[in-house]
C-alpha cells in the first residue's frame, strides 16, 4: 500500500491531513526535533507546532525529556486502543446527551437508505439484531460480505432461508440456489437484496456498488408480508423447477391464517384436495 492510500486511512479516524503525515513520519524516523518531523514529513514549519500539540492532546505523540526537545509516537496498537476507548466515550456522551430528545419513527414509516455501504451496514445492523428469523435474497457478493454476521446469527439458533440465482456460502442455512455464475448473471440483471428479519422489518432494493442508489427500510407490515410473499414465490418456483419439496420451508415462512385461507377456499372453489394450495395462494 502506498503512503497517500495510508494518509488517507489515517484522514478518515479524523486526522487532518498534516497530522497523518507528522504521524506517519514519527513511526518512521523516531525521536526527532519539531524541525526535523516538519523536515522529514513535508508538514510546513509554521504549522508543526500546531500539529505537535494536537496530536499530544489526543496522545498519539509524546515529548522526551531532552534539550531539544524530541518526540516519539505511540505505537499504531496502542494509538487505536485508545482511540477506541476515546471513541466509544464520546458515543456514549453523545447518546446519552441525544436519548432524552429521541422521539420514535412514526410505525411504518418507508426509510430511504443511500448508498451501498449503507446498505451493507444496515444489513449487518439488522442481521445482528435478528432474533428468531432471516429470510433473505442477494447476489454471492453481497452474501461474502455478510457472511461473518450470517455466520453470527446461525450461532446463535436464528434460522435462516436463503434464495439466490447465484452461489451462496452460509454454512448452517437452508439455501435455495440456482447457481448461475455471477459474471453471466450480471450481463442482463442487476445486484439485488432483500433482506426480512423476523418477519417484521425489512431491507430491499439494489445492491449497486457503483452508483449512489437508495435501499428502502421499513417496519411495515403489509410491505414486510408483500416481500417475504415475493420470496416464497421465488422459492416455490424454484421447487418446481428442480422437483424439490420445498413445502416445509414454505409453511415455515408463513404468518399464521393461511391455514385457514386454504380450508375457506376449498370450500368455494373446485379445486382437489391433492393439489398444494401453498403456490397458488402465495403467488
């Protein structure tokens, strides 16, 4: 890796630009005069005694006892342990600080979220969170990203029904793959995810990389049920192409009533009893 690509991994902990740079040359060359760490890290002489005390002040760096004075950096293990620590103090100041004029989404709301790594981030939220079920369809892509947190939730005794035209990788989950490549997949279709956890909150749209596109949230009911429907029908068309039983997982996916849907429309429709009203009634 290069040294711009590592200033710019340092820029996004919240250093400015000089500070990585100061930083990245105290590891290098250690221990060294202002003079000399504004020498060797290109940081203007008129702005390293700034830079110096900054990063004093979040103690990344430390001053010798010598004349003149010298300074080493903290090694980069110990550099983030305690910006972890300072991190997750201020998340807490700030969270406590926020709660109080916290006031919840009103129920049902459609949520916009924007970007893929957004996306991503909340797919890993609610995967995480996820207490007893995870339906979900996505690309093998976007499943090596979340395999960790997939991986998490089988541990956990989550039960999870996986859909996908691609390969998947998720060891403990009932998967239903067609196991086209996805190289040729991407040809005529683009990435998608849908994502339902516990039958009550869900995640859908495209999974682009490339373009800023937005995923939609919601705790919707009816919109929740219409994509767990749209899941079951991907799986039940599935079944019957490759003359897989699929019934079980099916009736597992189902909110309670459609038993009784099924007895109702036997009633007033011809149809015989050895015909498996699953697909008809969730297409």
């Amino acid at each position: 890796m290069n040294l711009n690509s590592i200033i710019e991994r340092i820029k996004s902990l919240g250093f400015t630009t000089y500070e990585a740079k100061a930083y990245i040359s105290l590891l290098q060359t250690n221990p060294v005069t202002r003079y000399e760490l504004s020498r060797n890290s290109g940081v203007p002489r008129s702005a390293i005694y700034d830079i110096i005390r900054k990063l004093e002040d979040i103690g990344a760096v430390n001053a010798m006892s010598s004349d003149p004075v010298k300074y080493v950096p903290l090694p980069p293990q110990q550099l983030f342990e305690l910006l972890e620590r300072q991190f997750k103090d201020r998340l807490s100041e700030a969270f406590h600080s926020l709660s109080n004029l916290n006031s919840e989404p009103e129920a049902g709301y459609l949520w916009n979220i924007m970007g893929y790594k957004n996306m991503l981030h909340k797919a890993r939220e609610m995967i995480t969170k996820a207490h007893s079920t995870i339906f979900i369809s996505l690309w093998e892509r976007e499943c090596q990203l979340l395999k960790k947190d997939l991986d998490a939730a089988v541990k956990r005794g989550v039960q999870i029904i996986a859909f996908s035209f691609t390969s998947l990788d998720i060891k403990g989950a009932k998967v239903y793959s067609y196991h086209v490549p996805e190289s040729k997949l991407e040809k005529i279709w683009d990435h998608k995810l849908i994502l339902v956890i516990d039958q009550n909150e869900l995640l859908m749209g495209e999974a682009d990389n490339k373009n800023n596109k937005k995923t939609a949230w919601t705790t919707n009911q009816a919109i929740v049920d219409i994509a767990t429907n749209h899941l079951i029908l991907d799986i039940t068309l599935f079944g019957l192409r490759m003359n897989i039983d699929v019934g079980s997982t099916v009736l597992s996916m189902q909110n309670t009533g459609f038993e009784n849907l099924e007895d109702l429309l036997r009633q007033h429709a011809s149809i015989p009893n050895n015909i498996d009203l699953i697909y008809r009634v969730k297409g």
